[in-house]
C-alpha cells in the first residue's frame, strides 16, 4: 500500500508531469523543448540523470537552433564528458576531450543568441586558448552576454573595465558590473565586488565588506558563521575563496580563524590555486591553529611548486616514501 502511494504521488508531481511535456514537445521538433529537457536529464534534476541522453538533446535543440544548448554540448566537448555516440563505442564511454569543436560550438551557440556560449567564447578570447588573445573581442561578447542577461559575463567585464584593457578604461563602469552581478548571485561578480572594496577602487576601502562579498563568492549561503567548517557553494569561485581564506588567515574584515582559513586553503589547493597550497602549507608549517604538521606543509608546497607558484620550490620536501 506504502508503495503503491509512493508510485502515485511521483506520477502526480508537477515536476515529473512537466518532464512527460517536454519530452512530448521534444518529440513534435520543439527545440527549446529539447534543450530544457537536457538541462534536466544532465543535473538529474526530478529526473533520473542521464548524461547520454542529455548530449543528444542538446545537440538536438542546437541543430534547432537553441544557442545555449550549443553551448552545453560545448561544455561537454570541452571537458571530455560528451558520451560516445558511435553505435561501436564501449557503452559508458566518453569522447576524448576536443577544444577547438567545444569553440566552435560556442562560436555556433553566440551567433544564434545563446548567452552563456557568448560568455565562454568570450574568456578562450581573455585567455588566448586556441584562438589570438583579443580583450576587445572577448569584452565585446561578455558584453553581449551580459545585455542579454548572463550576469557571468557582466562580472567577466569588470577586471577590463578596471584595467581598461580592451575597451576605456571605467571604474564606475566596472563597479556598475559587480554590483549587478553580485546582486544575481553570480559567485564571480561577488568576487571581484569584494576586490573593488579591497583595494578602494570605485568605493571607499573596507576590510568588512570586501570579506562578506568574498565569503558570499564561496560559501553555501545556507551556512552560518560558527558551523565548524566551511561548507562551500557548489558553484564557489576559487579565487573568491582564497580572498575570503586570505581575510579569515590574517584577520582582515572579520575575526582571525587559522583553522578556518586553512579549511578553506586546503579545499582551493585541491581546486589547483598555487598561493592557496603554498599559504596552507605556511599554517601547517608554523602550527598556525589546532596543530602543526611538517608532513602536511611539505605536501602543500609540492603542488604549489609544481602548480607554479615559485616561492614554494625551496620549501621542505616531502619525505621520500620507503
């Protein structure tokens, strides 16, 4: 009896009735259909996940004409988890990462109107990935993005407006983009708001809430202050949390927490931010908090070192593992 009301009230939820229509839409050519039934197949959300299927309707939806279903195929592409879809393919198997057809899609997905392809487009541009460095070019389709209501690309705006690299140069401008990101709680936005506060660039300098906007870039926003360690927004922004680990390190904004900031340090090392590995391995070297732990402070400037960051190259070494 429990079960068969289980089974009822799963078929009567308005979220799996909607999945019924948009499969039904789907199957009739309505593209837009197609790629929000995608969006829900890859986040198994209020539907069993599955990312095979998910890759075909966005690749359906951006044959239809859908720019962002363009866009997460490219995602796909561009991070290897695209499933194979030769009929000989091992069943389970993903392609083999492919950078310059994930560009191509987003190039496809920007040119039908897809904002999110416009913002990624927009940073292979910023970064010189695969196509000539332009900052006018990649500040030209952030701002695209951005007017069409991608509050990713607004925040992608403000270090070009700051610096004026790529368009004039626009402190207000670039305060206007953070702001407005930050509100949509667009993690990178707040980040880059709390820069704005650090250095006193468009705002009076403070400590305070350049620490909020960097902890609001990072942590769960369901967390509270004293929960014994941090539990981290699932679409945290890395540099955001170093900032926020760097503010609770050397008290700067809010009360000084050595474990808190090494919890936070640890997490964005494994995340491959250099200085976050080095500043960890700093805290464990000198028993900065609960303990100190040589081992551990080896560790973390080996991946600092190795990820780059120069300072660490002439820290201890790990022991040799006999």
């Amino acid at each position: 009896m429990s079960l068969a009301l289980i089974a009822l009230a799963s078929a009567c939820n308005p979220e799996n009735q909607k999945a019924k229509q948009l499969t039904a839409s789907c199957d009739t050519g309505d593209a837009k259909a197609c790629y929000d039934l995608g969006e829900r197949l890859e986040a198994g959300r209020f539907i069993l996940r599955d990312r095979g299927r998910a890759a075909q309707l966005f690749e359906k939806s951006c044959t239809g004409g859908v720019g962002n279903g363009c866009s997460n195929l490219g995602v796909m592409t561009l991070t290897g988890s695209r499933p194979k879809t030769s009929p000989s393919a091992k069943k389970g198997g993903n392609a083999k990462a492919d950078t310059a057809e994930a560009i191509a899609l987003f190039r496809k997905g920007c040119d039908l109107g897809g904002t999110k392809a416009c913002t990624r487009l927009g940073t292979f541009y910023r970064r010189g990935i695969r196509v000539t460095h332009d900052d006018a070019q990649a500040a030209a389709l952030f701002r695209k993005a951005c007017d069409g209501g991608d509050f990713v690309g607004c925040a992608n705006l403000v270090p070009l407006y700051v610096a004026g690299e790529g368009v004039t140069q626009d402190i207000a401008v670039a305060r206007d983009f953070a702001q407005r990101s930050c509100d949509k709680d667009v993690k990178p936005g707040c980040m880059e708001l709390g820069k704005l506060y650090l250095n006193g660039t468009g705002f009076t300098q403070n400590d305070s809430i350049a620490a909020t906007m960097f902890r609001k870039s990072c942590v769960d926003p369901e967390a509270k202050e004293d929960e014994p360690y941090v539990r981290f927004s699932a679409d945290r922004d890395t540099e955001g949390c170093f900032q926020y680990a760097k503010a609770l390190e050397l008290g700067k904004g809010l009360r000084q927490n050595y474990d808190r900031a090494l919890d936070v340090y640890r997490e964005m090392c494994e995340d491959r931010h250099a200085e976050a590995c080095f500043r960890g391995g700093e805290l464990y070297d000198k028993g900065a908090g609960s303990y100190r732990s040589p081992k551990q402070a080896a560790n973390m400037f080996k991946e600092a070192c190795e990820l780059g960051y120069a300072p660490a190259c002439n820290r201890p070494k790990p022991a040799p593992v006999t």
